[in-house]
C-alpha cells in the first residue's frame, strides 16, 4: 500500500476536523484579545484635513485611537514595494495609517482598539475626518488620458512601462500575407476567498517576542516584514498561519496595514489585539485584478499561421504598487500560450487609479492574455473560414520541439522556456470529450427547435512551480511517527494529505503515521510563500529529497545493526526488512532510537539507546564526526525555471433568443499538469478554477462609479456564482511529466479559471454570429450587442461571407 | 448619537445541541457571535454578516437558518444545532462523512454552513436527484469546489443516512 500512495485518490487527512467544525481559522483564536477597527476612506481621492475624535472618546470599553502621526519610526514609513522591477520607475506604496493625502475608497485613516468589535465599531463612527476632495482618476481611459493624477509626482499615471519583442516585427507584420487587429477588454474581479484577512497578535513581555497570526498565503514573509517593521531580531517574531479559508492570490500580499499594527499594538498595550476583516473591508481594503485595456495586431499567412504578433495592453494597477508589476508581466509573456507567435513584440502601461490596489488572483494576468491570444486565433479562422482547432493545431508548438524557448523573460526573471507538453495530444482529447466534430448536426438540430447554440475553445500553458525555493524537513519519532514541514502554506490545497502521500512513497511508511505542518515559521523559517502553482512541485519535491535523506540514513543505521548491505534492505509499512528475507527486519522507530545516544532512558525503546546498554563500539564517538544525532532529514528544492502545465477547454452554450439569457450546457477540460499526487485534489482545484472563471466570464465585475465608490461592495450585489450558476464539468487529463524536478510534477492550482473568459466568449461569438471582445458578458450586454448588430454597427463575424447560412438567418430573424 | 455609550448586559440562555448554554451579552450580540465567542463554538463561520453567503448557517428548531441575522436573545425559545452538534472526528454524522468522501470541501471554510443545510434538507427530502441536491445547494457559497463535489456528497450523505436505517 505504502509504495503505490503517489497517484492514489486517497481521501483527505485535513477533513474530519473542517467538517466537525473542528478547524481553527484565524477568527476561531483569540477569544481574550482586544479587537481592533478601521475609520477608513469614504472618498476615492482627497486630502485630509482633520481627524476629530472628542466625541468617540466616552465610549465605554474603548481602548485606544491611532492615526499616522501617531505611527513611531518604521511603522510610519510606507509599506514595502516587494517585487520591485527595473522597468516599475514610478512604483508607490501606502502607509498603514494614511498620511495626508488617501487614494481609494477603503483606505485606514484611523485604527481603533476596543473591548470587542462592536465597541471598535461604535467609536469609530464617532470619529470625524474632514476631507479636501481631489479629482478621482477612474478606468484605464480616465488614466491613460492623464488629465487627471492619483500621485502628484507621477505625471502620466504610469507606474511601469514595459517592452518585450523577440524578431522583427514590423518587417513581419508588413511581409504576412493577411492582418487582423483586436480590440479588447477584460473588467475588474477579485479573489474573494469565503474567509477575509485577519492578524491576530500576542506579544509576550516576559521574553520580548511576538508570536503573529495571519490568515495569510506567506508566513515566512510576514514575518521578515513584521520584524523589519517593529525593529525586533527575526528570532523574537514568530508568524503561523492557522487553517486559511481560501486566498486565491489576495492574502500572498504582504505585510497589508493591519498586519503591522495589529503586533505593533498588541506590543504597545501588552495585550492580545485582533483583527478580522469583514466583507465590506475586504472588498475596498484588499485587492482586485484582471482590469486590462488590450489591442492586438496580428499577421498570418493564408493557411493560419502567424507570422507576427503586435499586442499593447494598458493594466490597471489601482492605487497603489505593493506586490510590483507581475500581474502584466504575466500578461504579457503567458499570452503566448501553445502557440509559437512568429515575431512577437508586447508593450505594456500599468497605470493608476483611485481604486483598491490590484495583486494577483489566482491565473494573476493569465485570463487576461489567454484571452486576448484565443480571440485572436478565432478571429483568424474566421476570417479564412478555417476550423478553429485546425488554425490552433497549425501554430502549436510540438512536442518534438520541447524544450522550446520562447526567448523572453518571464515572472520569475528567468527564460520563458517550456519544458514539456503535447498540445496535439491534448486538443485530440478534448475534441473528443466535447464531440467537437459532431457540434454541426447538434447544432442544426438545435436551430431546427428555435435555439442558438454555439461551441467554444480556449487553451493555456501557465508556468507553475516558479522559485526560488522551498525546503522540507522531516522528523522519525521513536513511535514510528513521521513529523513533516515545509514553510509554505495552506488554503485548502489539500497540503497535509499530498505531501504525506509523498512521504508515505518516499519513506514506506503508512500515510498515517506522516503528520504534515505547513505555515508555522517555528517549525521551517525558510519558504517563499504559496502562490502561482507552486506547492506541489516546490514543498513536494523538497520533502522528496528530504524524504530520500532520511530513507538512506535509516537504510544505513539499519544495515549497520542487521549486518547486511544498506541495497539489500527495503522498508515496507514502516518496517526494513531484507529484501526476500522479511523476518530479518527492525522498524522506523527503533532505526531513530538508535540514531540517538542517549543517557537518560526516558521510555522502554529509549533504554536500548542509552550508554550501558552494550550496543556501542568504544572506539568510536557515539555520533560519527560527518553524522548527526536523530533520525531526521531536511532539503531544499530550487530550480532553475518554471515548470510549464497546459490545458484546453471547450463549452457548448446556449443564449436565449429573446432575453439573451446565458447557459453553458456543456463544459469540459483537458488537464496536463503531469503525474499528478492526488488525482481527487487536482480535480477538485480544476473545478474550483472553472467555477471561478465562470464567475469571471459571465458574473463578476467590480462596479466602480465616477465618483470612485465601488457600488456592489457586497454579496447581494458582486454575483459570484452559486451552485446554480456552474456547470457539471467534464474532465480528462494527460499526464506529461516535467523532466526538470525530482517528482516530474506540475502546478495545478490556477489552470481551471486560466481559458474560460475565452471560452465562453468564443462559444457566445459562434451561437450569435458577431464578435465578442469584452468580458464578462450579461444578458443585458448581449442583448445590447444583438440590437447594435442589427443596427449595422456591430459587424458579423466573416464566417457569414464562407457560410452564409445561420448567422444571416439570424440577423434577419431580429 | 444614537449609539449607546454604555451596553446594558442581559443573562442570555440558548440551548444549543442540546445543552443550556449562558452568557452575559448586550442585546444586540448576534447568535453568530455568540455561539463563536460566547460559548467557544467555532465551527459556524461568519463569511460576510449579512445573510448571503450561508456559512454561518445553523439549525434552528431543525430548520436551516442565518445565525449572522439573528440576535442571541431572540434564540433563547429556539433549539439551536451547530455543526459540532451533528458529529465528531472519531463519529461523523453522514453529511460530514460524505463530505470527506467525495472530496466535498477544499478550505473547509464554507462547510459548516453547508453540513447543516444539508441535514435539514435530507430530512425533508431522503432521497433526492442530482438536480434536487444542487438546488438544495444553492442558497450556500463555497469559492474553492465549484460544488460539483458538493453535489456529489448530498448524494452520497443520503446513500449513508439510508445504509444506517437499513442497519
């Protein structure tokens, strides 16, 4: 059982407890801590000019106010701008109380400790700020347009500016036989994980050290981050984070305000201090993404192939820069997806507004380019009348072809160069499981019954598993039990059972005998963070090689004390045994008494490990010079590149020809992320993705007026997809492996939400017969499309010129 | 103002899976709260404290309810079951089971409220369709499965809820 765990659809370690009501997410702590709220932005764009807060002062239970002149040193200084980038010359960050001048609906002006959070809240209503309001920059246009300014000192609104080409461009694009241009946009969404942010500090004045919580992606970095802050040797800070409920991209940001002056006032009042951030919060005070402004240019010669590919894309950064300018870079290089592009140049604005500030969101720039890729390719079969999977086929790069080395640099500031796949193989599948050849008759049947159905593709590579590095350190009790830790965290990925799965196969060991522990600085100070489909292949793999460590110090102890060669033994449910001859044998557990001299016999194994117990030779130290005591095993895993999964994903839907009424009545994905740990979890992560995405296509958007109020601030009015609204998806999966890491894995995490925005476009263009270029899409939207399109200034799409039979009939029907 | 300065505490008294439970809280502390802070029940999660997301839902009398749009006092007449009042780690309850078998949760955050809606809804209806259990479902949101798995443990959580009358 032990050796075949890799690849099995076992069940979770992680559930009994969430299900029980037994979990303990960042809320469910703290009880006795003081409970801290925010006076935050009212206005999108304004100058403070006083904070009054004599009438907030006789609440009972009140504790203390804060605003920024009040912040000491460090803490007052703005946040740190984390990735910083050559290219990112104008990058701005906020301060964690804001000083002077706020630049977002959302934005803390004032903290407020109290009893509890009611109280918080009542004194903060009290608080009066009075406001000079200034111009509010909102939408790309608005920015571009630089009539306008979010920061006095950057003068055109842009943040970076970027240029990327590989080949000549403009002598291919004037040299292909055919041109099309594109253009496009993609709105506003965010993360929106079901659990909000929260810190939950404690300072401990007896030793001087603050232990954190933080319902964050990245503990180690919070850490780093909270010590620099408060002045405190990273010896005295130590930051968990407990269960996580959903991140999504939004909680790797780091340190946001409250993460710095919750511990700095837990320190400050030598009391426990909480903060949990409601829905309201979390919608203006945390962070959105996708907003994108997109042209495209493209040339190709007569059977579909392009030559050149001339993209420019405006990215709205909102207020602020804190975690760089990867959303766009992403864009920009991941745009490229299956498809070798000929010369490809892409340039790129990333622009303020006065809006919540953008950071990734799980795909993190990649929607946005499969986007703009997959429209593109559609509107290049369209207008040679081709089949859409053939002028995809046509420009794949093939698997002969691997590695192939697209020459740009990619998020990680290292080539963007694809280490394995088979596009062709995996269009072959999903072709199959759509019924992709059979569409036409389902369709004519369709139209025969009065409905318009159409069918859409869209396919992805994302570069997973980007470095630097994560380590994994495992630990053999006497008992037989298995301690494993990696620094990154958890979110819901399923991390407790994957990376017990590898260690049960590494190890041979039963899988519950391996307790994992993800997120806690004390157990591993060294991790990166989880992000960007990185888990699995980083913290798997280190724990891997931590594994085979351990497995060969086992091995070695065993052979010594069995007198038989290290290669004849094996270990088989937690037991080494010679091989063939299983009644020679010793278990895990006595292996790591015995890798420990001992003097004092704590229990009856440890007493076989103690000095008189006649196992020792006296000519040698009881720990060899190159040894160490303890049966334990730590490695790193850094590689030199991303690890590259692809998928392709098609949808039949059906649009209402009265009400214009969306529905996706099929939805299938073709998954390649490599030998995959679990199975059931990849799957489960495939199907969170696409409902999200599903989200992100027909949905979501964050509806922002002039005045820079976010005016769906809310669950009744952000619609994010209930049960309802998502698809039964059908999946199939190939499983090329990555020769680049130890497992031969690849992330999976963003891959379900990466295509779907393209999808349902390309299947909404094919049922209606004219173009889509914006998502999401409403009902009202395509309604407003249908009648621009019978208006004469929406054009059809040119398939009507190749065949002109049920698109005309469509537009004379209206 | 019309905030009060000064909270009158009130001795409030719910029965929540099955025992007296006590407390001192102001009027105005929701049952969320209390349940979570009051009596250190922290299985019912609060998502966005204003009766959309479903994850704080708890029985009340065995029907499904909002605990986020509700006042502790006003639960005092009410039996209330949370999440732990349905199984533990060592006994699931069949809905829990299910879901750890059908991979019917990710982050586990939005479960609880889910577990309880589930077993009133079984209660009612033993034995339904797929389409039956995704409409049942669809009063709760969950942002990690994209419920097909949600689905799926419905299903499966009658199957076992059948199998334990059976025996």
């Amino acid at each position: 059982m032990t050796t075949s765990m890799f690849g099995a659809p076992v069940a979770r370690r992680e559930d009994p407890r969430l299900v029980t009501g037994n979990g303990r997410f960042l809320d469910d702590l703290g009880h006795d801590a003081l409970a801290a709220a925010f006076v935050r932005s009212p206005h999108a764009h304004a100058r403070i000019v006083d904070i009054d807060v004599t009438d907030a002062l006789e609440v009972d239970g009140l504790v203390g106010i804060w605003t920024h002149e009040d912040l000491p040193g460090r803490v007052g200084e703005p946040l740190p701008l984390l990735i910083p980038h050559p290219t990112l010359t104008h990058g701005r960050t906020a301060y964690a109380l804001a000083k002077d001048e706020v630049n977002h609906v959302g934005e803390p002006i004032v903290l407020v400790i109290a009893r509890d959070r009611y109280v918080a809240e009542d004194v903060a209503q009290r608080i009066r700020v009075e406001y000079e309001f200034l111009t509010p920059v909102v939408g790309i246009e608005m920015a571009r347009d630089a009539t306008a300014l979010v920061h006095d000192d950057v003068t055109d609104n842009v943040s970076a500016h970027m240029l990327q080409e590989v080949g000549d461009v403009d002598a291919a694009m004037a040299a292909a036989p055919r041109t099309l241009e594109l253009d496009l946009s993609i709105e506003r969404s965010a993360c929106m994980p079901m659990e909000g942010k929260g810190v939950y500090a404690r300072w401990d004045d007896d030793n001087g050290e603050l232990r954190l919580y933080s319902s964050t992606q990245t503990s180690t970095g919070v850490r780093a981050a909270v010590a620099a802050k408060l002045d405190l040797p990273l010896a005295k800070v130590e930051c968990i984070a407990p269960d996580v409920g959903g991140g999504f991209g939004v909680k790797i940001n780091h340190p946001w305000p409250e993460e710095v002056l919750i511990p700095w006032a837990a320190r400050l009042l030598g009391h426990p201090v909480k903060w949990v951030e409601d829905r309201r919060e979390h919608f203006t005070s945390s962070a959105h993404e996708r907003g994108q402004l997109q042209t495209v240019k493209v040339g190709f010669d007569d059977d579909g192939r392009i030559l050149a590919l001339d993209v420019k894309l405006w990215h709205d950064n909102g207020a602020y820069t804190p975690y760089g300018i990867i959303v766009p870079i992403i864009t920009s290089t991941q745009l490229l997806g299956p498809y070798k592009p000929g010369a490809y140049r892409v340039e790129f604005w990333s622009l303020y507004t006065n809006t919540v500030l953008v950071t990734p969101y799980r795909g993190a720039g990649r929607p946005q380019g499969c986007f703009a890729m997959e429209r593109t390719i559609d509107a290049i079969a369209d207008e040679l009348g081709l089949d859409r999977t053939e002028v995809r086929s046509r420009n794949f790069i093939l698997p002969s072809e691997m590695p192939y080395d697209h020459g740009l640099l990619f998020q990680d500031g290292r080539p963007l160069r694809y280490d394995s796949g088979d596009f062709p193989a995996s269009l072959d599948k999903l072709k199959a499981l759509v019924g992709w050849d059979d569409f036409a008759a389902y369709r004519a049947e369709a139209e025969a019954a009065g409905r318009k159905v159409g069918l859409g593709i869209g396919c992805y590579v994302e570069g997973t598993g980007v470095g630097p590095y994560e380590g994994g350190h495992i630990q053999v009790e006497t008992s037989g039990r298995v301690n494993v830790s990696t620094g990154l965290t958890s979110q819901g990925q399923g991390h407790e059972t994957v990376f017990a799965q590898v260690v049960a196969s590494e190890l041979g060991v039963p899988l519950e005998d391996v307790h994992v522990t993800t997120g806690d600085t004390r157990r591993m100070p060294y991790a990166v963070g989880t992000f960007a489909s990185r888990a699995a292949v980083m913290s798997g793999n280190a724990i891997a090689l931590a594994a085979r460590n351990v497995r060969a110090k086992a091995l070695r102890i065993a052979a010594d004390a069995l007198e038989v060669s290290a290669d004849d033994l094996e270990i088989v449910d937690g037991d080494i045994r010679v091989k063939g001859a299983p009644d020679t044998h010793m278990s895990l557990g006595t292996v790591s008494v015995m890798s420990n001299p001992l003097r004092y016999a704590f229990d009856e194994a440890a007493k076989a490990a103690t000095q008189f117990a006649g196992s020792n030779d006296p000519s040698k130290p009881p720990v060899a010079d190159d040894d160490e005591p303890g049966l334990e095993g730590k490695d790193f895993y850094s590689p030199t590149q991303a690890t590259f999964a692809n998928g392709m994903h098609a949808a039949i839907v059906e649009t209402d020809p009265v009400t214009a009424e969306i529905r996706i009545l099929r939805y299938c994905v073709v998954h390649d992320c490599g030998p995959m740990i679990n199975p059931m979890i990849v799957e489960g992560q495939v199907h969170g993705g696409v409902a999200q995405g599903v989200g992100g296509a027909l949905y979501e958007r964050m509806v922002y007026d002039e005045s820079g109020q976010l005016l769906n601030a809310s669950f009744m009015d952000f619609l994010m997809p209930y049960a309802s609204e998502v698809p039964v998806i059908e999946t199939d999966h190939l499983e090329t492996p990555s020769p680049l890491n130890p497992l031969g894995i690849k992330g999976a995490g963003e891959a379900g939400c990466i295509p779907v925005s393209a999808v349902i476009a390309s299947a909404i263009e094919d049922a209606e017969g004219f173009p889509i270029r914006s998502m999401p899409i409403s009902p009202v939207e395509l309604w407003q499309l249908r009648q621009r399109h019978a208006a004469g200034d929406w054009p059809s799409l040119a398939r009507t010129r190749h065949t002109p039979s049920s698109s005309t009939q469509t537009q004379e029907d209206r | 103002m019309s905030e009060p300065v000064d909270e009158e505490l009130l001795d409030v008294t719910v029965t929540v899976n099955d025992v007296p439970r006590h407390a001192r809280v102001p009027a105005r502390r929701l049952l969320s709260d209390f349940l979570r802070h009051d009596l250190g029940l922290t299985g019912t999660h609060v998502g966005c404290e204003h009766g959309v997301c479903g994850a704080c839902t708890v029985l009340v009398d065995d029907a499904p309810m909002r605990s986020c749009l509700m006042f502790a006092v006003s639960a005092q007449p009410h039996r209330i079951t949370t999440v732990e009042g349905l199984g533990t780690q060592d006994a699931m309850g069949p809905v829990q089971q299910a879901f750890t078998e059908c991979h019917g949760l990710q982050c586990g955050f939005c479960t609880p409220g889910f577990v309880t809606t589930i077993t009133a809804y079984l209660d009612e209806n033993p034995d339904p369709t797929a389409e039956e259990a995704r409409e049942a479902i669809s009063g709760n949101l969950c942002r990690c499965t994209g419920y097909q798995n949600i689905v799926k443990s419905v299903l499966r959580a009658a199957e076992l809820r059948q199998e334990a009358k059976g025996q």
